[in-house]
C-alpha cells in the first residue's frame, strides 16, 4: 500500500479534523502517503485531491467543523457515479479510501468495496446515531455546547422565573437532549424515542416550582416538533406559566473539538489506517466501552439500531418525580 486518500461527507463534526490528522501521520508512519478528497464523494468523482503533510494537519486538531469541506451528493447512490469515483481514485494510484461521516456516508465506502475498491469509515456525526459503536466523533463537543448553552439560558430563566423550552439537535436520536437536559438538570427531557404526556410534563414542572425552583427548563429534540409548536401545545395546558421556546440550531454543529471527542477521533483515525494496511475494508471503526471496535458495514447497518441511553432518560424522570400535596 502506497498511498491512501481521506473524505469527509455528510453533516460536519468537531473532531473530524483531528481524525484526519491521525490518518495522515499514521499513513506517514507507515511510508504511506495521504491524499485529501474535498467535498466529499462529489470531490472523489470530480478529482478533488489535495495532499497533505503534517503541517497541513498539525495545527487543525482544535478546529472544528473539517479542514477538507463535506457535501451532500445524493448522485452517489448510484453505480454509475460510483465507478467514475474509482477511476479517478486509480488514476490517482490510490489503493485506499478512509470515510469519515454518518451512515449515510458508510453506505458509499460500502459501494466502493463491492466494485472491488477498499474503503474503511470513521463514524462522525453530532447525532450520536451510528448503530453498533457507542460513540461518534462531535457528539461530545455538540452536547457540550448545548449543555453550556441550557446554562446560560437558565440564568435569565431563573431571573424571571420562567420555563424554558430549548430544541437541540437531534432528528432521530434524543442522545443530544438527554446528556445535555441531564447534565443541565432538567425538569423534563423530550426526545423522539419516548412518548410524553404534556399535561405530565406541566405537572412536574409545577411540582418543582412547588418544591423551590425558581426556574424551570424543558430540553425538546428536534426530532419531536419545533420549539414553536411546542411552546403552543404547553401554554395550553400550563397556561400560570410564563413560556419561552429557544432553538440553539446549528451552533451545536461548531466551535473547537472537546479532548474527549478529538481523543477517540484520533484513536479511531490511527486504527483505520492499520486496518487499511491490513487489507481489510468494507468495515467501520467504533468505540464500545471506551475502547476500539471494528464492525462489518452491512451486518451492522442492517441488523442494529442505535439506541439511546435510556438509563439516564428513566432516571431524569424519576429524579423529577415529585408529588404536590
Ligand atoms: P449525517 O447523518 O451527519 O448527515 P450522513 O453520512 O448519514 O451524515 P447523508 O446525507 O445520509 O449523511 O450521506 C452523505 C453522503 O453519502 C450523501 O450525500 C451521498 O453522497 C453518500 N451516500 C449516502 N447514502 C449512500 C448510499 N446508500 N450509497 C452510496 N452513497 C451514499
């Protein structure tokens, strides 16, 4: 193996960067050489190619969103455009490709290698969603970020007295909302895994005015409805509240990697690599229980769900259990 080359597609993820550092110095390790493809897979089939060193890479491990651009490029499903992407990777002398994206981006490392071109994937996503792995570069950073947002929100909140409603990411998984509503202490977490009463989630908040708190805070996932419509349905049946509704959008997606996300995101990047040499493709990297793993992309995609931790959403709920005499 000469020379391998690095994407990233999809929706950006802090810590992507830092994974493609890794790539690179571990390719550089093994007297490989590295080439980036911008823009993703639209990059691949246009030829896109730029190499990188280590002074390209150095000093973007801190940086967030990624250094070699992303895109959406739904042509990629098919066959067609796939083939093109494999010429120009031959014409490249490529013998590898590394992923670095959401599933959706998996599904075209998993094309590649059954036309008979090895591509591994590295899961980065804010959304925490991947089946199979535990972890996904960004979602620590995101979650972070949001959680750090909740706090500043509360402390007008607590000011005014009033009940927020704060919509963070998270289409088809509540990962989001419940690690930031938990660490933020949250009257209610509403993700779109889980069924919800608003008539209950009204009763716990007046339980915890009840009780003494002088603000309240309701963390809603995108992936349920708008914070609009929310804030709608709540004043209906809360109507003593006073209701504010914040969205915190795509801040979420930016701002520096945190330590936890550009460690896994390098172990991850090094791994794929040694992978790649290995020759073995057709597969992602992950993280169960804080260490390495390595899942095979159909078996995975096909068979597993991601799941939430619904630990932590039952123990919010019970936590925020209180009777009002
Ligand atoms: P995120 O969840 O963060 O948005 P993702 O990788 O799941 O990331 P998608 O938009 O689903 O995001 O996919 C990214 C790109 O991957 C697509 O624009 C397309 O180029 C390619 N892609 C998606 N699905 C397939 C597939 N089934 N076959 C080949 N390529 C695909």
């Amino acid at each position: 193996m000469k020379r391998i080359a690095v994407l990233t597609s999809g929706g950006d993820a802090p810590g992507m960067n830092a994974a493609i550092r890794a790539v690179v110095e571990q390719g550089l390790h093994h007297g490989i050489e590295v080439l980036g493809v911008r823009f993703g897979y639209k990059g691949l089939v246009e030829g896109d190619f730029i190499p990188l060193s280590i002074a390209d890479v150095h000093h973007k491990v801190k940086r967030g969103g990624t250094m070699l651009y992303t895109a959406r490029y739904p042509e990629f499903r098919e066959e067609a455009t796939q083939l093109l992407a494999i010429e120009q990777l031959k014409k490249h002398e490529i013998d590898g490709l590394i992923v670095i994206g959401g599933d959706g981006s998996f599904g075209g490392a998993l094309a590649l290698t059954k036309l008979g071109f090895p591509a591994i994937g590295i899961p980065g996503t804010i959304d925490n969603d991947i089946p199979g792995t535990e972890y996904t570069i960004g979602f620590d950073s995101a979650m972070t970020v949001a959680l750090e947002a909740i706090d500043n929100i509360s402390d007008t909140a607590a000011s005014h007295n009033r009940t927020f409603v704060v919509e963070v990411m998270g289409r088809h998984a509540g990962d989001i909302a419940i690690w930031a509503g938990i660490a933020a202490g949250s009257d209610a977490i509403i993700i779109p895994e889980e069924s919800y009463d608003i008539a209950d989630v009204a009763r716990r908040v007046d339980a915890g005015r009840a009780a003494g708190k002088d603000y309240s805070m309701i963390v809603l996932a995108e992936g349920v409805m708008g914070v609009e419509e929310f804030v709608k349905q709540y004043s209906e049946v809360a109507p003593h509240q006073s209701v504010r509704g914040v969205t915190l959008s795509h801040i979420q997606r930016g701002g520096n990697p945190t330590g936890r996300d550009r460690v896994f995101a390098t172990l991850m990047g090094a791994k794929s690599v040694d992978l790649l040499i290995h020759g073995q493709s057709g597969i992602y990297v992950g993280i169960i229980n804080e260490e390495l793993a390595v899942f095979d992309i159909v078996e995975t995609l096909e068979k597993t769900k991601h799941k939430v931790r619904e630990d932590l959403y039952e123990l919010n709920l019970e936590l925020t259990e209180r009777i009002i005499d």
